[in-house]
C-alpha cells in the first residue's frame, strides 16, 4: 500500500455547504469566509455557484461575492455553471475555474434536473467548450456514486461510464460524489476498483459525505487507492437534503487532522481552518459539526 505524500484540498464549504444551510448569508459574510480560506494554505476554494436563485436563494449574491473577493496569489476560485448562462455570468464575475455535474442515478437525474443522464451530459458539451474558448479549466461532479436516495444502490459501473463520459468531453478532473452519505469502505473499494480502470487516478477526486459517520474512514481507503485530491467544507458546513437532521460535507479540520497524523501534506494551517471555523460557527450561531473543531476549540 503506497500512500499519496500529498493531497489537494477543495474547499467546497462556500459553494456546497452554504447552499444547503437555511440561512441566505450576505454578500459582505460570504466575502469575509472566502477570505478568510484563502489565508489558511487552501488553494483550490469552490466560492459560489451560477444557477437559477428560484432553486437555489443561498447562492443568489455569487456574482457580488466573486468581484468583491481580495484573491490571493496561487489561490484558484471556481464556481458550479450548470449552463451557458450560468458560466456566462461565471466568467463576468471573474471566476478562475468551472464544475458541472452529472449523476450516477437515472431517478436522481430526472428529478433534479428533469432529464435523462444521456441528455444532461449533451446540455454540458457547449458549456465546456465555451470555457475552453476562453481558457477556463472544468471540472466536472459525478453525484450519487454510492447510493440514490430514489433508487437505493448505484452500481460502479455506473458511476464509471458518467465519470469516463465527462472526462472524455474535457473535465481535466472528475470528483466522485456520495452525495447520501451510504458509502462503507467496502462499497469505496468497489467503486475504485471500478472507476480506475477509465479513469487515471491523478483525475480523480473524493467527495464523500459523512451522513452515516463514514466519510473519514471512506477517504482513508481512497487514499489506498492513490487518490489524492479531496473534497471538503469548512466546520462541516451543508446538511444532507435527503436525510434531514444529518450532517453532510465531511468537515476540512477533520480532514487535515487526520492527513497531518499520517504526515500527508496539505498545506493547510490547521490554526488559520480553527480560526476560520470559529467565524462560521459565530455566523450562523451554531457550534462547528466538526469533531476537531469542537474538540480544539473548547480546550
């Protein structure tokens, strides 16, 4: 077993996290948080998102945030465009990268987006070629990886052909979703093992949810695998909207706690993540979900 020396993270807090909060934070606290990220040693901070404010208030003020950010040199700023006219209000806000997203589900598909994955995947070709017209990176979501909450499992073959379809289309990486959060190390190695043998592992990225307190133990075994980006969000931000009352986005401190104890590098400052995890915690007038935050915090 070689372990990666070290690993990417993709602070998705901002984008995933705060869109399925029920507070609508300003424009000013969105600002202030991405900020404050972007001081802890992240480099890659997914800041916002361009899709419809009827479906999704909490992202609504993007556009303000992106131009009002003090970015910091070596740090990347992306933002979820699902369209043309989302990316086309991406790239007059300044963004340094794009993701789309497809999902592993047929259900999940139809439901959420109201069309089969063959036809999702169609509605993103002029989307990726619009941004590499103008020298924009894309990376692209697979969600549902390991479970559906309308179907129940996924097979990794599933997962597999949308992962292979959207990084033949030109996601430069794919990030495998448990969106539920049912994911085991066992179902993680399945999927691997799967996944691999289209995709190169330095593609890949994990973004697994902690719903079921699994999301640690899922991304030691991707670590196994080779995979060395990770998806996470600052203080556990974001529920889980297919299981209420449950915790969602794995929280960054816990990542980095436990990446620095098997001395993988991050580059994240794990002081500078408490201090940012504090100001979320005092924003949103709720203690961190994160185990290490609440841990450290209290000492």
């Amino acid at each position: 077993m070689s372990l990666p020396t070290r690993v990417s993270i993709v602070e998705v807090g901002p984008r995933d996290g705060l869109q399925n909060e029920k507070q609508v934070l300003s424009v000013e606290d969105k600002v202030s948080l991405v900020n404050l990220l972007s001081d802890t040693g992240l480099q890659r901070i997914e800041a916002g998102s361009f899709v419809s404010p009827k479906w999704v208030p909490q992202m609504a003020n993007s556009g303000d945030v992106f131009k009002q950010l003090h970015k910091k040199p070596g740090v990347r700023y992306a933002a979820l465009t699902p369209n043309i006219k989302g990316l086309e209000a991406a790239l007059e806000a300044g963004v340094d990268e794009v993701a789309i997203f497809g999902a592993a589900s047929e259900s999940f598909s139809q439901k959420n987006i109201n069309c089969s994955i063959s036809e999702s995947l169609d509605r993103f070709e002029p989307v990726i070629a619009m941004a590499k017209a103008h020298h924009i990176p894309v990376r692209g979501y697979v969600s549902c990886v390991m479970g559906c909450p309308y179907e129940g499992h996924i097979t990794p073959d599933a997962v597999a052909q949308v992962a292979k379809t959207l990084y033949d289309m030109g996601c430069y990486e794919i990030s495998l979703g448990d969106t539920i959060g049912t994911g085991t190390p066992g179902a993680t190695s399945a999927l691997l093992d799967e996944v691999l043998k289209h995709l190169p592992v330095n593609v890949t990225a994990a973004h697994f949810h902690d719903t079921y307190g699994q999301a640690l133990v899922n991304l030691y075994t991707a670590l196994t695998y080779g995979v060395a980006t990770i998806d996470s969000a600052i203080s556990g931000l974001g529920g889980c909207p297919y299981a209420k009352g449950a915790s969602g986005n794995v929280a960054t401190e816990d990542v980095v706690y436990m990446l620095n104890g098997m001395a993988i590098s991050s580059g994240v400052h794990m002081d500078k993540l408490l201090d940012t995890a504090r100001f979320v915690q005092d924003l949103l007038g709720r203690p961190p979900i994160s185990k290490v935050a609440t841990a450290l915090l209290n000492q």
